[in-house]
C-alpha cells in the first residue's frame, strides 16, 4: 500500500505507527452554511480511504470534525438573529441529512469545537508555559512563529513569503505579523467562553490539534483535507502541535484537489458553489460520485455542465446491462444448468482480475480514476457473452457482475436494483418527442422494414433537419434530440 506524503512529496509505502493500528484525522466543515460539491467531495474521499485500509485488515479508527464556532459563524448569526450555537447546530443537521443521502458513512469518531473548549484552553495554556505562545492585554493569545524552527515544512514556505495571499490580524500586540491567534477575545454580542485570558473562543487552527489529541495522543497516522488547508491552517497545526510534543505530528499528510466550475475556483463570491443537496436532487448519488471520482483525487476537478449526465449515463449503460442479467438469472431459477468446468474456470479466474485490478488501483495512492475506468471493459465483456447466448457464457457474464457489484460497492457504485435504476433514469431523461417527428421515425422504420435504404437514409437525413438523430436496434429504435 502506497500513500502520496504532501510532507515528503511522493509515495511512500504505508507502515503505522502502532503495529496494525491506524488513526486518521480529516478536517471537515465549518458550518457557515450548507455543504457545497467540495464538502461532499472530502467528506467521499476520507470514506473511502478509511474502507479500503479496512479492507486490507487494518485496525482503523477515522475522527473527523465540525468547526462549529468561528468568524463566519458569528456573522450568520448576526445576519440571521440566530444565536451562533443554535445556528451552528442547524447546519450540522442539515449537513449530516445531506450526507446521509450521499450515502457518506459517519466517521468512527465525531469532534466539535465548542465540545472541546477546555482540551483548547489546556493547549494554549502548555504552549504560554513552553514560550511558544504569547497573551496580550486585550486578551488575545498568539502562536510566536519565530520559536518554532520548522514553520514552513508542509508548505516549503519560509517566514519572509508567510504572509503572501494570507489574510492576516492587524493588531499591534503582536509580535509578528505572521503569528497567527490561539484564542481571540470576544467582541460584544459574541458567543463566548471564560478563560485565564478573558472571555473568548478558540481560533481556527488550534481546535484540530486539541482534538486530535484529545482522541488520539500527540501523534497520528494519516491527517487529510483540502488542497486549500496546506497553508496555512495545516502549517499552523504542525507548528503548535509539534511545538507542544517536541514528537513528530502527523507520518502521512494527504490533501485531495479543488474543485472548479467551467475553469473557475468554486467560491460564495464568484456566486459559482453547487450545493449537494441539489446535486442529489437532480443526479442519482451514484453518477455524482462517478463524476468526481474518476479523477485522481490529488488532482482538481473541472466541473462542466456534461460531467454529471456523462456519468449518469455510463452508470445507466452498466446498469442496463446488470438488469440484463436480472432478466437471465429470473429465466434460470429453479432449472438445472449445466456448467462445464472450462466456464467455471473462466467465470472464476475473470471475477478474480476484477478483484486483483481493483486492489492493484487502491493500493497506489487510492487511484480510483483507473478502477473506474476498468469498468468500461468488464461491461464490454459482459455485453459480449450476454450475445453469445450459451449457458457457459451466461454464467461467467452472471459470475463476473456478482463480483463486480461486491467489489465496487466500497467506492458506493452498483448499490441499487438495476430495473429500479433503469426505469428512473428514463423517466429522468424522457423527452416528449412532437408527433410529426414520430411520424416521420416511424416512416423510416417502415422503410427499414421494407429493405427500402434509400427512403430509409432520406428520411434519417430529414430526421437531422428537425433537430433529432436515431438509434436502431434489432426491436425498435430510440430518438434522440441533437
């Protein structure tokens, strides 16, 4: 098993810390508003990671967390009259109602901040005590960047370009301009908590790292997020952290792509973010993991206005098939078939291939990108030995889509009864076609009928000119809008 080490920049086999043991962190939303395509994007990729270390037996426990109190947060709250905790835990519910139909699992252990305020004020405080960090009259606390001697590890940056695209506090208690805040002091009519430095709330990047060793100690075995967090909240994690435990923080740092809209970074200000929840009302849960995961999720995803039917639409050829094989199996049931052993041996050595190609792509750096598109040729085999017609064949195609739907169910693809899937994605995709367009389909199926090729590619060509191209099969034809 090889992981890709931001830290290190490249693969390394993969060995835990503790023996069989793995503990992985992911950062996960802050919950200003409704989870987005990038939120449903991280939340699949760490899902997925922690089934596949699973599978290959390891002992994994997966912790992901909810900022549930920040800058944003505060400011909804204000826009909204909401109090900010009540705000905050009405965007988890509906978050954790979207994910549910993403078909998401929960991680093993679940952190919020505002749960977790005391495991931060100890933090901070061990971190004052060690001359790592600094309060201030106004009841501020500051991270000193400058007493940590590796600042800039993850990131490759050093402290001369740290403030380069980076938001930073004007306050001229502190030391640096780059030191970033562990606590902040309340302003009036914001939430707060006591603490040795006044009332106050956490600053962003000290909750992982109180949470973190809260549920697992002063080290762990994998940490993930979004590309976006390497600088500077993951630097600043590292920092603090490392800076406490004088141990090493974190043995593999991974960090999926962004996600882009027609070439463009997806933000609230360019008015350009997909919602999840309508995805979901518009795609199946499958065809939008579909989407996303055949790409390397190391690499940004370009959302265009085909990416989600495409993947719709391959779903629906593969499923259209498996209902194929519904329909051979019902035909089959309750009859004595004989089977002889070369077919089962190719049916069992093909199911196999599938099994060892898909673990071959998972275990280098979870590529999904090539387990997806390996699907396309066991569905062309399929499709093959489904038109043979022979029981041997039949077997091996019925063999193979066992296998396939067992194997391919942890990335969460051939969940659903293929005839169901089938007949949604007609009734999705259904076009009402103007009766002369029929009339003029139906002629040309006459035509074929007759062996008359000619009228038959005459009427075609007038087919084209109103806006329609046609799709023969042995039993029908299908129309198709241009």
């Amino acid at each position: 098993m090889k992981i890709y080490n931001s830290l290190t920049k490249r693969k390394e086999e993969f060995v835990p810390l503790e023996g069989n043991k793995v503990k992985m962190y992911a950062c996960g939303i802050t919950v200003s508003g409704e989870a987005h395509i990038g939120h449903g994007y991280q939340a699949l990729i760490y899902d997925i990671m922690r089934k596949y270390l699973k599978k290959l037996g390891y002992d994994v426990t997966y912790a992901r967390n909810y900022t549930d109190v920040d800058d944003k947060i505060i400011a909804k709250s204000h826009e909204t009259g909401i109090p900010a905790d009540e705000y905050a835990a009405k965007m988890i519910e509906n978050i954790n109602g979207v994910m549910e139909k993403f078909h998401v699992d929960d991680p093993d252990v679940w952190l919020k901040a505002t749960e977790n305020i005391e495991n931060i004020i100890e933090f901070v405080s061990k971190l004052i005590e060690k001359g790592h960090a600094y309060p201030t009259k106004n009841g501020d606390v500051y991270f000193d960047v400058a007493s940590f001697p590796g600042y800039g590890k993850l990131s490759n940056r050093n402290l001369e370009d740290a403030l380069d695209g980076v938001r930073v506090d004007n306050d001229d208690e502190k030391k640096n301009a780059y030191d970033f805040a562990l606590w902040k002091s309340a302003k009036a009519g914001e939430i707060y908590w006591e603490s040795p430095w006044g009332k106050g709330r956490p600053g962003w990047h000290i909750e992982c790292s109180a949470m973190n060793r809260e549920a697992f100690g002063e080290q762990i075995d994998i940490h993930g997020g979004g590309r976006d967090l390497i600088f500077p909240h993951h630097e600043n994690e590292i920092a603090q952290t490392e800076a406490l435990t004088g141990k090493q923080f974190v043995k593999y740092w991974t960090h999926n792509g962004l996600i882009k809209v027609n070439g463009q970074k997806m933000s609230k200000s360019l008015g350009n973010s997909l919602l999840l929840e309508e995805l979901l009302e518009r795609y199946s849960d499958e065809a939008v993991k579909f989407a996303l995961l055949q790409t390397n999720y190391r690499n940004d995803i370009n959302i265009t206005n085909d990416l989600f039917p495409d993947a719709e639409k391959h779903l629906y050829d593969f499923y259209s098939l498996l209902a194929v094989i519904e329909d051979v199996m019902m035909k089959f049931k309750g009859m004595e078939l004989t089977v002889d052993g070369e077919d089962v041996a190719r049916a069992a050595d093909y199911a196999q291939k599938v099994e060892d190609e898909f673990n071959a792509c998972m275990s280098d750096d979870f590529n999904t990108a090539l387990a997806l598109s390996n699907l396309f040729g066991y569905f062309k085999d399929i499709k093959k030995w489904l038109s043979e017609g022979k029981t041997g064949s039949m077997f091996t195609a019925l063999s193979v889509a066992v296998q396939i739907r067992t194997t391919y169910k942890l990335l969460g693809f051939f969940t659903k009864n293929a005839k169901e899937y089938k007949a949604w994605y007609e009734a999705q995709t259904a076009v009402e076609i103007p009766a002369d367009v029929q009339a003029v389909a139906q002629e040309r199926w006459e035509a074929r009928q007759n062996r008359d090729w000619a009228k038959s590619d005459e009427l075609r060509a007038k087919l084209a000119e109103m806006g329609y191209s046609v799709k023969d099969s042995k039993t029908g034809y299908e129309l198709i809008k241009n």
